[in-house]
C-alpha cells in the first residue's frame, strides 16, 4: 500500500514483483478516523482477491521511527504520533511493515529498477509534495531516528513562498516542482494567456493540476511546455544542491509528476550541467523510475516481503 498525500494506491504483489490486484482511493481531505477506515478498507479489498496474502507493508508520506513503526510527523495526511505499525497490525491481523513512501520507492528502485546495482543514489518522488529517499553504500539511509532525506523541503529560495502543508518553511524545492506547484503555476499562467490550451481548459472548468499541465505539454501547447520547463529548472537548482553536497552516481526521479519525463528532466539538467561542481555534474545520471508511479507500492510489497521470505530478486 502506498499513501501519498491526495491517493492510495495497493495491490496484490508475488515474490516476482508481478502486480496481480490493483486498488485505487482517494484520501485527500480525510480526517484521521475516516483515514484509517479508508486504509483498512482498501486492504481488505486487495485481500478478497488472494487471500493467501501473508504480510502487508506501507509506504506513507511520514517521518516514521523504524523501530517502532509509528509515525512522528506527516505534512501531508493526519499521522502524527499514530502508532501505525500497531495499530494496522491490530485492524488487520497479519504481519506489517512501514516506512517513509519515498524510502520503499527507493528501495524497489534499488532492489529491481533504475538504481539497480548503484551504491549511492538519491530519489525524488514529484506528487502532492516531493518525497526524498538517499541510498549510501547499498542501502537506503533514513537518518538517526528515521527522520532523515526530507529532501523536498531543502531552501532554493529563502524569499520564497511558505512551503504547503506543515513544513514551516518557505522556499522549499516541494513549492516549486511539485505535481501541486505544476497545478498552481498552470492555473496562473493560464490566467495570464486565456487563448491557449491551458487558458480554454480553465476556462472550461477544468481543475489546472500538474497531471492537466503534463497532458497539454505533451500534446503540444507552448504554454504548458514553458510551466513544465519552469518547474525542471526550480528541479535543477534543488539537484545542485543534493548532487554537490551527496556525489551521488544517480538521480531516480518518481511520483506522478515525472510522467513529464524530458519536458522538466532537459531543463533540470541544463541547470545542473551549468551550476554543479565538476566531476559531481558529469559523474552523476538523472533518470526516471523504473516502476514510474507504482515504484512505493513495489517497494512497499518487498517490505512485506521482507518479514515472510529469504530476499528474492528477480532476474
């Protein structure tokens, strides 16, 4: 099960990573009890289709304590201080996992798709917020007490806006490049060019959101193309930064928003070519997702594989 601040995406997962069952819901807006209800639901659903099911992990977009399972702080969902490996245990009755949603992508990325053999990478995952997920010496770092690589919230600008949800800082690179900072400079720009793609669509009464943004881009419309390029731009800022300080040998860039792929991925590395500390900017690659969207779920599977079974990799 991946939780991301607006969606839950599960499904039924095999020790082959093949994904047999998928369930959809949406979050956004809930309060905590509604929640949990939400999440036990869409469990229980996935469960009715292979009820063989032995364990179920979570990745959820939370700073979690790993040894404990509960969540400390969450920007986006109302977690805080929940105890949710406890308390999805009990609901559940069955074997669980948790983690950070960014470090179980990170982990399906590194176990079985673009970080595959790497050592040291870093993820960013582009959605309602921007997730981080470090990986240093083969495995995923999560900081002296599971609170580390918030990497969405580093500063690339200190005069900037206030970051969304909790975060109580302004500038972050979450305010600039995320799938709901694409949404919000399509809306502004659309307003701005009433004749373009984007203009007639708001005008339509369509929601601008970042997914809308991309759609246009892709079918064509400079406007749209410009807001994705923008967006890539604030990207590479952000990776001059974590590429100068980590000299990572990848950049793994996930969540819905990279569905853009080289609309913000040329800009952000034109950026990083042009600002980044040699040999850091020629050494370092920056790809997409493997498992693209599905890359937390993947990864929040292998948790639960990880309780029930030896280590499989598959070939």
């Amino acid at each position: 099960m991946d939780a991301g601040g607006t969606k839950l995406l599960g499904g039924v997962v095999d020790a082959d990573l093949v994904v047999h069952h998928r369930v959809h819901r949406r979050i956004h807006g809930l309060d905590q009890a509604e929640l949990v209800e939400k999440i036990v639901d869409a469990v229980e659903e996935a469960r009715s289709a292979a009820p063989d099911v032995a364990a179920v992990g979570f990745g959820i977009p939370a700073l979690v304590r790993p040894e404990t399972g509960s969540v400390m702080v969450s920007n986006h969902l109302p977690l805080d201080r929940v105890p949710f490996r406890a308390l999805m245990s009990e609901r559940l009755d069955m074997p669980v996992a948790v983690d950070n949603d960014t470090n179980v992508a990170m982990l399906a990325e590194h176990r079985a798709g673009a970080a595959r053999g790497a050592e040291d990478a870093l993820m960013l995952t582009l959605g309602t917020g921007i997730g981080g997920g470090l990986l240093f010496g083969g495995e995923v770092y999560r900081g002296s007490a599971g609170a580390g690589a918030e990497l969405g919230h580093i500063v690339v600008d200190p005069n900037g806006p206030e970051c969304p949800g909790d975060c109580p800082g302004r500038g972050c690179l979450e305010a600039f490049a995320s799938g709901n900072a694409i949404g919000r400079a399509g809306e502004e720009a659309a307003r701005r060019s009433p004749d373009s793609a984007l203009g007639k669509a708001l005008a339509q009464g369509r929601e601008v959101s970042g997914a809308l943004v991309t759609e246009l881009a892709h079918d064509g419309d400079e406007l749209a193309i410009e807001v994705l390029a923008e967006a890539g731009r604030w990207l590479g800022v952000g990776l001059v930064t974590l590429v100068n300080a980590l000299n990572p040998e990848l950049v793994v860039i996930g969540g819905g928003a990279s569905a853009a792929g080289e609309l913000m991925l040329a800009p952000a590395r034109e950026v990083l070519s042009e600002r980044g500390l040699p040999p850091n900017r020629e050494l370092v690659k920056l790809v997409t997702a493997h498992f693209g969207g599905e890359a937390g779920m993947i990864g929040a599977a292998l948790l639960a594989l990880d309780l029930t079974a030896p280590r499989k990799v598959p070939e």
